[in-house]
C-alpha cells in the first residue's frame, strides 16, 4: 500500500541554522511528492513538489530532492529564520487519486 | 481559479447525534475531492476520497460515510457521532495527477 513516513517533532533549531526533516515513503507506480506547510492558525499550503524521480523541487529557499532510490524526499533549508515556524507535511499523491500525507513535524525556530 | 467552501467553521454535537458536513468546489470540473480529519496535535488522516460523481474510496472504517452527489459537492456524513469524531475536518480538491491540493478553511468538530 501507500504510506508516508516523517521524521517525529518538536524540531527546535536556532536562526540561520540548517535544516533536515526527513520522509519516506513506499507506494505502488510512481507518484508525486510533495512539501506542505501549515502556519499557526492557518490552513495547509503546497511548499513544493516533484512529480518524478531525481526531480528537485523548491520554493522560499527549501528543497526536497525525489529519490527512487531510497524512497526519500526529504526537506532542507540551510539557513531557517523565525518565521519558518510551522509544521511541515510529506505527501503522496498517486495516479489512482489517492492523497496521503505524513504524520507532519512541527518546527519551532528560536531567535 | 479554485476555491472551496466549507462550512460550518466550528460545531458542537451531542453524542449519538448526526452530522452533515458540506463541501463545494468552484472553479473547476471533474476534481478529485477528498476529506481529512486533523486531530490536535496530529497529521491528516484521509477519510475518503473521490475521483467522480458516485465514486467513493474509504480509507478508515469509522463512523463515517461519504456522498458525491454533484461534480462540484462532497458530503461528510454520520448518523450517529461518537466522542472520538472530533476533530478538525479538512476538504481538499486536486485537479489531476501531480496536481496540488487545495484545502478548505475547515470545519472543527467537538463532540460532547
């Protein structure tokens, strides 16, 4: 079956720190990955996606590189700031329909 | 450009009462229209999701069900609510294969 598998939070870095939060995933064909992101008290927004293998996607200085290989799509960030507190999400999307996302991993940035 | 309306934003039931909650799409045709439950503290579980009118996939068996009467109109439903149906519930449309999502402002659900 489909599943997502993210790393556990509370993640608590400090400014400009260096970021990695981890997510694998096992799925049936090739599906799309992607990188959401909730701000406290908002809804769910689409950070970045990579629809196949060795794809790079990337968005407000984040990256996540789609590895067959090793069924990984992990998020980075080399340099975080406050205002990238929020809780981050991995997704599975594949080509039945089906929309699945991780557990989500909180990331808490202290200046 | 899409958008989805959900409502109501907030709602308090007594247990064993039923639920109807409704999501409507705009902007688009033919989505894939799904639910989620957030619970506090946790990620999205998908509850249902459906590629066309009359087709739905269930993802958990719960105290759920689903209908897609419309293109355009997904309904989250229960006939009688249990305490552990609270939760935050999320509708979200894709418009194709490797397409984003687009999620509704939500509706929480306290169940007392």
């Amino acid at each position: 079956g489909n599943s997502v598998t993210q790393m556990e939070g509370p993640v608590t870095l400090s400014e400009e720190a260096f970021l990695t939060i981890n997510c694998t995933y096992t799925a049936t064909g090739y599906p799309s990955l992607f990188w959401y992101v909730q701000y406290p008290g908002e809804g769910l927004q689409l950070l970045l996606k990579a629809t196949k293998a060795d794809d790079k996607g990337s968005n407000k200085g984040f990256e996540a590189t789609y590895r067959k290989e090793t069924t990984s799509f992990h998020l980075e960030k080399g340099s975080v700031q406050v205002s990238d507190s929020a809780v981050y999400f991995c997704a599975l999307g594949n080509q039945g329909g089906k929309l699945i996302f991780g557990q989500g991993t909180e990331l808490s940035v202290k200046p | 450009s899409q958008t989805i309306h959900q409502w109501p934003a907030t709602l308090v039931q007594p247990v064993g009462s039923p639920l109807s909650l409704e999501c409507t799409v705009e902007g688009t045709s033919n989505p894939n229209l799904y639910w989620y439950r957030q619970a506090a503290g946790r990620g999205l579980q998908l509850l249902f999701y459906s590629v066309g009118i009359g087709q739905i996939s269930s993802e958990v068996p719960q105290n759920l069900s689903a209908s897609r009467p419309q293109d355009r109109q997904f309904i989250l439903s229960s006939k009688k609510l249990l305490l552990s149906d609270s939760g935050f519930y999320l509708c979200a449309l894709k418009t194709g294969v490797g397409t984003e999502a687009f999620f509704g402002q939500g509706t929480r659900l306290t169940v007392v």
